[in-house]
C-alpha cells in the first residue's frame, strides 16, 4: 500500500478562519479602545463644564436662548475666558487689592480658611516648581521586602519630617494603576532607590497600562497592529 507524503509542515500550522477572525476582533479592540475612551473623557468633560457654567451665563448671552439646539463647549469658551479676565485683574493694583480682600474673607471661616489655604499652597508650589517636579522616575521596594514599584521623586523632604530623619530622604509619590491620580507619599532615602533611565511621561504610560507599555517604542509597536 503506498504510503501517503506527510503534509508540509506550514499548512499543518496555519491558522484557522476562527483563529484569525479572534486576531483580527482583538486587534481592532486594541486599537478602537484608546479612541473610545478619549472621546468618552473629552465628552464627559464638555458635558461637565457646559453643566457648571452654563446656568451662570446670562440669558441674553447664552446662545442657547436664540438656538434650538445646544451648543457643545460654551462652558470651556467661557471657563478659559473668565480665567484670563481674572488674571488680567490680579496682575494691576486693584485687582491684586480685590483678591486680598477675598482672601481675608475666605480666611474667617474655620473650614474654608482649611481648604483654600491648603490647595493654595499645593497650586502654588506646583506652579514655582513645575521645572522640577517629577524630574526622575525611581524604582524602590515597596510594600514588602522582595516586592518593587515606580515612584516619582517630587521634592526633598522639608518640614517637620525632616526634623526626625537624617539627610538625604526625598519625598516620593508612589501611584496606584490603572489610575495615577491617587497614590501613596513615601519618604524615602535616596540610597534605598534606584533612578531609572526614563522620562515621567514613560512611567505613567507604564502605570496606566499595567506595565504593558513600558516605551514609545511599545506604542509604536501596537500601532503596527
């Protein structure tokens, strides 16, 4: 009986319809997903000032009074308008006299006088600082012994922390994935990291994705799917 000829082997390892269909499904996925959830949070965000400042805005010149329709994106128009009116303000005499007296106000009341002199503080060091701030990315061990994350180094540690610790802690904000907005501040001392070789925009894109972009060229990589 003659002996068939074993099929070659790159038919007996192409894939399938299905399996290609599934490659093809998840790579649209992949690439439909960055673009979904950027418009899904641009969205949100015009939808979240037009909300807040619309009501604000006096009927003779809102322009939904005379549209039937409403118009997207009057909320940051007007936001980005009455930001730079108040910084034209505050640049002259009686703009900078008119805010001291709204500060002092402000200040009379126990919780408020908190709250703003606390974010006023946070703003104003990030606005003198913003040359400095997340400068360098570092590696440290943390929760445990044998566990590692990514932190960001913000400032040497000043105030009454430093006052019982030796020289050389720095402050670092560990943050949580995917969401960096929330994290942990860490005093570390300098010689318990390491800096890595890479810019805060790689740490964050490494954070955000769960470590599945660690580099540009990783992006660069999914945009040839």
């Amino acid at each position: 009986m003659t002996k068939l000829p074993d099929e070659p082997e790159h038919k007996k390892n192409k894939p399938g319809f299905f399996h290609s269909v599934r490659n093809s499904f998840f790579t649209g996925v992949i690439v439909a997903l960055p673009i979904a959830v950027t418009v899904w949070v641009i969205v949100k965000f015009v939808g979240f000032a037009d909300t807040a400042v619309k009501p604000l805005i006096p009927a003779q010149l809102n322009p939904d009074t005379y549209l039937p329709f409403p118009i997207p994106g009057v909320g940051i128009v007007v936001s980005i308008v009455a930001l730079w009116v108040l910084g034209v303000l505050t640049a002259n005499l009686v703009g900078s006299r008119l805010l001291k007296f709204g500060e002092n106000l402000l200040a009379r009341v126990p919780l408020v006088r908190t709250i703003y002199g606390t974010l006023k503080q946070i703003v104003s060091a990030i606005a003198h600082q913003k040359d400095q701030a997340f400068k360098e990315v570092c590696l440290l061990e943390y929760p445990r012994k044998g566990l590692y994350a990514i932190g960001f180094i913000t400032s040497d540690l000043k105030g009454a922390p430093s006052k019982h610790l030796t020289d050389g802690y720095v402050c670092v904000f560990v943050p949580t994935t995917p969401n960096p907005t929330s994290g942990f501040l860490l005093f570390v001392k300098r010689t318990d990291m390491t800096i890595l070789d890479m810019t805060p925009e790689e740490g964050a894109k490494m954070i955000i994705s769960g470590g599945m972009v660690t580099s540009n060229e990783d992006l660069v990589e999914l945009d040839k799917l």
